[in-house]
C-alpha cells in the first residue's frame, strides 16, 4: 500500500505537532484552491501539488478532529463534576430537612 493512502499513527496524546509559524487553512482557502495543470501533452492537474494540498488539508483535519475529542472530555469532566455537586448538595439539603 502507498505510504499517502496509509492512516498515520497519532502522535503521543493524539496531539498534532508543527512548529508556530504554522498557519492553519481556512474554509474559504480550501474552497478557492486551484492548481496548476500538468505540462505538455497531459491532461489534468499537477499530482504534486494535489497530493500537497491535501496532506495539509489532512493535518488541520486531524488538529480539528483532536481539539473537537479534548472539547468532549473536558465537557464529560465538568458535567460529572455539576452532578456530583448536585448530589452532593441535595444530599446535604436531606440531612437539613432531617435535622429539623
């Protein structure tokens, strides 16, 4: 199989790493991409510069894809945690009620 059509492995921590000068794409670069076409007697867009484009429109999928997973967890984390209040607190407003 073609190292481009293999899934990669994620990084430790499912976490993408690319250095700061790194901008991500934005939807309306996507959509005003063009290519150049190939040379003399070939028909079609350059593969290079496809096969390019889409590694890139890759990563900043998988950096949205790990942002949107760390979103779920930390809003799983906190809503445990308001339930866990929640009980703790009618827990203690049945104790006051008992009391009195």
């Amino acid at each position: 199989m073609n190292a481009r059509n293999q899934r990669p492995e994620p990084p430790h921590g499912g976490a993408t790493y690319r250095s700061a000068a790194y901008t991500s794409l934005l939807p309306w670069q996507v959509r005003e991409r063009r290519f150049a076409a190939v040379g003399l007697g070939r028909r079609g867009l350059n593969p290079d510069d496809v096969y390019a484009f889409l590694d890139r429109v890759a990563v900043d999928m998988a950096a949205v894809y790990a942002a949107l997973a760390e979103s779920r967890r930390e809003t799983a984390r906190v809503k445990d945690g308001l339930r866990r209040w929640q009980a703790d607190q009618a827990r203690a407003r049945n104790e006051r009620d008992q009391a009195r």
